[in-house]
C-alpha cells in the first residue's frame, strides 16, 4: 500500500506544477520544456508553448518549436518545475553537452 501513497504523492506534487513552466526528460533521452496544461493517472503529459532542447557536443543547445505537445506517461523519466530566473541566465547557446542516451532496459 506504500506504492499507492507514493503515487499519490507523485501526483499531488505534478498537481502543483500545472501552469508552471515544467521540464520533462523522456525515456529516449529528449529533453521537452513547456507549460504544463494537465496529467492523467498514467502521467500523460500536455504542454503547451513547448519547445525541444537539443543538445550537441560542438555548438550550443538548439530550441525547436513543438507548440502543443502530448507525452505519452510511458515515456516520461523525469519532471521538474523550471525556475525561470536561472533558466534564462543559463546561456543554452554557449552549452555544448553530448545528448542524454536513451533507458535501456
């Protein structure tokens, strides 16, 4: 019965994120950042204004347009509320990072 709690838990904190500029990583290694508009109970995801942070080991982070864009539960690995504050000042041009690999299983 813990596992429904932490479940529970789970969502009552992604709860507190809708509205909020949110960051999901995903099972194949993408990263997606966006507004989180709602969930379902399998954490299927909707986020609007989103765009896809793609890394590359020599030039700076790419931001491709998504618009609005469903993630399928199955494939979310982690999310996070981003403070706006530190993201801005990040400087994702002058980043260079090799591309996170996708979960093997």
């Amino acid at each position: 019965s813990s596992g429904i709690n932490a479940e529970y838990g789970a969502m009552a904190n992604l709860e507190d994120t809708v509205g909020k500029i949110t960051l999901v990583a995903t099972g194949d290694g993408r990263i997606i950042v966006g507004t989180l508009k709602g969930f379902d109970q399998t954490i299927n995801l909707v986020l609007d204004d989103a765009h896809e942070r793609v890394f590359d080991d020599s030039k700076g982070v790419e931001q491709v347009p998504l618009g609005l864009y469903l993630i399928r539960g199955d494939n979310v690995a982690c999310v996070g509320e981003v403070d706006q504050d530190i993201d801005n000042n990040l400087g994702l041009g002058n980043i260079s990072a090799e591309p996170l690999p996708p979960i093997v299983h």
